[in-house]
C-alpha cells in the first residue's frame, strides 16, 4: 500500500532517500516525505502528492544528515495531504515514523493516548506509533524496549522505520505481514518495502520475518525476534540487475512490461522443460516433489485477487480439460469468510505477484490450519507467501514496476499450465503423444507473443477512434470468457473507462439492454467450435449501434461481415491462446490511457501491491 525506506551510513541520507522512493512510487503517490537526523535534530519534509512534489521542496530547503527515513504514500486513513504525509513525529519532534500498513486498533491506542494528554496533529493510523514508541521511551529511556512494547500493543499490519535524536547511530525497522527487506552495505544499511529501492547500492538483502525487528548500524544489522531474542539469518543475493527496474528506452514501465513478455515466459518456462534434442518431452519442477499427494488428488481448490484471480479462472477451464480434475476458484478476499470446505485430497494453489497480498495470505493460512497442502505462485523471492506455503513456484518475470499486471498475469498462467499438464502426466490423464503435442505447442507461445508484439499499427489505430468510449464490454466463451475478465480490468485500471466482461451467452440475459452507439464490444474469439455462436452475438450488438473489435487468431473469415476491426493473433492450441489473446487487450488499455492523458504506471487511487483489507 505504501513505500518505506530508510538509510544509515555516511553519505549524505536525503538523495539516497529520494532515490530509493522513485523506485517504490508503485506502491504509492499521493505523498511523499522524508525525516532526516542531522545533529541533534529531526527535520522532516512532507507534500502531498508524487514524489516530484517532494523533490521541489527538497530543492528549496536543503535536509543534511547521514540517518533517515522516507515514505510514499497510498492514503487508507485521512484524505492524501501535507498533514497526514509521512514521516510522522511525537510531540516533540524527536521521534519520527513511517509505516506501511493499517493499524486495527488505533482508535482504542488514539483514545488512550489522548486521555493521558497528547495532542495528535493528523487522521492517520500511523501517528499512533510514533506516540506510543514515545510513551514507553520516557517509560524505559532503552529505544528498542519503547518500540518492543509497543509492536506488543499493535493489532493489524505494519511495516516500521523509526529514528530517535537521542540515537543517532540506528535506525529500528520492524513487520508484521507488510513487506520489509535490509539491504547489507559497506559502511551503510537499508531498509525498503522491496528490492528495487536498494540495487543501485547493493545486492545483499535480508527478507525480515514476521514480528522482526532490525537494528541497523552502519557497520552491522542485528536481528531480534519479538521477545528482543538474537536471531540470525542468512542474506539472499538478487541475481537480477538494476536496468531490469528502469524503462529501458520505453516512456512508460506497462509498455516495457508488455513486451517484455516473451523473455519472461521463456524464462519461466523452459528451466522447467526436459528435452530431447531441440523438443520438450517431459516436465519438471524442481520446487515440488509429485507424491502421493498429486497422486491422489481430487480436486484443485484456486484463491488470489485482482489480475491473479484472473489468472486462476482461466486455470480452472486447463486443469479440468488437460488433467479431468473439478477446480474451485475463489477470490480470496471472500474465501475465508464463508466457512469453505476442505477436503484431505485437496490441492490448494494461491497466487500473488508480490506474495504479500493480505487477503490472499489469510486464505492460505486457513488451509493451512486444516492441513491442506498448499502451493504458492509468486514473482517475489523471499516472500511472506513463498516462506509460508508448503511448495513454491517461482514466476521469473522480473520485477514488475507498473501498477497494472501484464507480464505477471502471463508468466501465473505459464506457471498454472505447466501444473496441469504434469497433474495429467502424473495421474495417467493423458496419453504420452498428446502430452508431447501441449509441450511443443507451449514452447512455442514466447515467440508466438513476439510475433505479436512486432505489429501494432492496427491496435494504434483502432484506439485512435475509440478511447473514448462511455462503456467497453469484453466478451467470449469457454477460455475466452475466463480472458475477458482481465481484459477488463486492465482498461479500467489505467484508462478509468467503465469496462465490463461477460460470457458471450449472457448478453441476452440482461446486459445487451446496455448496448448503444457509445459501447464499444470487444470479442475474444480463439475457441474455434464456437466461432459461428460468437459471430451471431457480435451481430446482435452490432445492429445495436456498438462498435465492435475481434481479438482472434482466425483470419477473420468467420467475423468479417460482423465486426470494424479485426485483430489476428498467431495460431497455438486453443487451450494456451489465452496467454497470446490478452496482449492485445493489454495494449488496447495502454494506448487508451496514454491517449486520454493518464498515467499508466500510476492508476489513480491503485497500489501495486495490497497488504491490508
């Protein structure tokens, strides 16, 4: 929801601040702030809005020192402005805050403190912490005492930074199910919501577990547990490079992450392929061992949010057609709360690009508690949902900068296929000749992509005359049905153009009364049996008033007569179509955004990644 960071060291903390929050703004941008320690004094500078606004600020009145914190901001409690800005302050100015996450009982702890005479300057859950670290700091006068009783005091999620004047040799970081990772320097220590905001200094980074607490020096980091207990733990090296989270010649992060598709999938694909010669014959993961758990596995119970939930309704339709096993998706925001059933053959896969999403983990937990194996699917090493899920599988998309999923969404399907196949393979729900065939033909969807990505013109175009829409339905059926949800989401995610998806069949149930000269149709067409049946439900819509476009990999024989702009995507099985059908979709939603004069890595009122409710 929010961006943090934090610096100890010797060089100058303000720039290293700035820097390292340019590469969290996904996670926030409605304002930014740092507090820096420069001598005996905290000083503090807070904006509303991008970090831009900030860097304005900065560069009319100049914070020095080598200890700080920074913050950008997703607004939860109290509207987006200067006041309720982080870093937040005690009454006197010798503490500061910054906090990503929502604490739950902050009324309570707000009514406490303020019956024992402080005074609060914001509406923020936040400013609570810094309140309450300095009420057990008068208390106990031992900082890392005020802050262990007072991470004992706070219910819900966070992830802490605090300095204190009277410390000018530390800096205190802390979780509790929001993100939060050290990076190890030489003569200098980060904190950071995730692992772009430190490449540019070093490699070395250590994922904090739940209810950690770091001390940072500028020479060493010390690591306690809960209790205030020693503990250790071994940093991970980040293999990727920093160019991987810049635009790369690109003017924007989505358009990037869009081409850079076909690396990715291929990426995410072939390490787990075993060939003979130069054709994939087999599977293989080398994260999960197949025992008797697959073996005898009944069915596939799928929960995520957003884009991920997607990704697991198209799974739904691979899974029961490549390997004969009923799939359950849930959106996971709701899963635990009506009291799901579990079953003791159940495989229980979540999905989430960050593996910190906060629903997505709640529901997971519960399987756990019922003993329930469980699979991750995640882009994040070192995540909260890769360091609790019993088996993990890695997408290796890179890291994901733009709001709006696009690689992450394709790489999750990859993933999500793969599974299915091997489900099959292992159960004897395929012959080997057809479980050759679907490897080949997965092996071909990178370049497929590609093929795709090597022409635009008709996509531009077709937006040039219809980015301004009042309402865009996406429709199909079977796969493409499951394609159109994300196709929705994503157009109104980043062109806030009222978007919906529906199964093709449903139009006449109620939504075509919708239908008028300002709707545009857009039809997902790679499942060939039902071309005929998806021509007659365009031409219904058509003799409406509404535009309509086809995304089909078809020369179009069968829309031709139908349809004012046809969009042909390379031919693959029909099963794997989706990872191809959703490009131009993705696309579509980009040019409408940069056409109607918005920023497509910043959504409003979007964060990349939801840790909280």
């Amino acid at each position: 929801m929010c961006g943090i960071v934090g610096y100890i060291g010797i060089k100058e903390a303000t720039p290293v601040l700035v820097n390292a929050l340019r590469k969290l703004e996904y996670r926030g941008y409605d304002s930014a702030g740092i507090a820096v320690l420069n001598g005996e004094n905290i000083f503090v500078r807070k904006v509303k809005g991008a970090l831009d606004e900030l860097e304005k600020c900065l560069a009319k009145d100049v914070v020095r020192g080598t200890l700080g914190i920074g913050h950008t901001r997703w607004a939860t409690h109290g509207e987006p402005n200067d006041i309720n800005a982080h870093p937040h302050l005690n009454e006197s100015g010798t503490i500061a805050v910054v906090h990503n996450g929502i604490i739950e009982n902050y009324v309570q702890l707000k009514a406490w403190l303020q019956a024992k005479g402080v005074v609060f300057r914001s509406e923020t859950d936040s400013e609570v912490v810094a309140h309450l670290i300095n009420y057990y700091y008068e208390e106990t006068k031992d900082l890392v005492k005020a802050v262990l009783v007072t991470l004992n005091r706070l219910e819900g999620s966070y992830a802490l930074g605090v300095v204190c004047k009277d410390y000018p040799d530390r800096l205190i970081a802390a979780r509790k199910e929001s993100p939060l990772i050290v990076g190890l320097g030489k003569g200098e220590n980060f904190i950071a919501s995730d692992v772009p905001a430190v490449l540019e200094h070093t490699r070395e980074v250590i994922f904090l577990d739940q209810k950690q607490i770091a001390v940072l020096y500028s020479d060493h980091v010390d690591l306690l547990d809960e209790n205030g207990n020693r503990v250790t733990k071994e940093p991970y090296h980040v293999e990727w490079d920093m160019s991987s989270a810049e635009k790369g010649g690109y003017e924007h992060f989505m358009l990037k992450e869009i081409f850079e598709q076909p690396k990715a999938l291929t990426d995410t694909l072939r390490p787990r392929l075993v060939f003979d010669g130069n054709s994939p014959k087999d599977i293989k993961f080398d994260e999960i061992e197949f025992n008797d758990a697959w073996l005898n596995a009944k069915r596939i119970v799928i929960t995520a949010c957003g884009t991920a939930y997607h990704a697991g309704v198209v799974a739904k339709y691979a899974f029961e057609q490549i390997a004969r096993v009923p799939v359950v998706v849930d959106v996971a925001s709701e899963f635990r709360y009506r009291n799901p059933i579990f079953e003791k053959d159940d495989i229980f896969i979540v999905i989430s690009q960050s593996g910190e999403t906060a629903d997505t983990l709640a529901a997971m937990r519960l399987a756990k508690e019922k003993n329930v194996h469980v699979i991750a699917i995640t882009n994040c090493v070192g995540s909260t949902v890769s360091r609790e899920a019993d088996d993990v599988i890695y997408t290796w998309a890179g890291p994901e900068i733009a709001v709006a999923s696009t690689k992450a969404y394709t790489t999750q399907l990859m993933c999500l296929y793969l599974l299915a196949l091997k489900l099959a393979s292992v159960q004897k729900k395929i012959d080997s000749k057809e479980y050759v065939r679907y490897l080949d033909q997965l092996n071909r969807v990178p370049s497929k992509i590609q093929e795709l990505l090597d022409d635009q013109t008709s996509i531009q175009r077709f937006v040039s005359t219809n980015y301004n829409k009042s309402k865009v339905f996406f429709i199909g059926r079977l796969f493409d049905s499951a394609t159109s949800l994300e196709c929705a989401l994503k157009l109104k995610e980043v062109s806030y153009m009222h978007s919906e998806a529906f199964a093709a069949g449903e139009l006449k149930h109620g939504p075509i009364a919708l239908i008028d000269k300002d709707t545009l149709v857009v039809a997902t067409a790679t499942c060939a049996n039902l071309f005929d049946k998806l021509a007659s439900n365009i031409q219904e819509v058509k003799t409406r008033g509404a535009s309509t476009l086809v995304i089909t990999q078809n020369k179009g024989d069968a829309f031709q007569k139908s349809v004012d702009e046809i969009i042909v995507i390379p031919e693959v099985d029909e099963i794997f179509e989706p990872m191809l059908s959703i490009v131009p979709s993705q696309l579509f939603a980009y040019y409408c955004a940069v056409h109607r004069g918005n920023n497509p890595d910043k959504p409003r009122n979007l964060a990349k990644s939801v840790t909280v409710e």
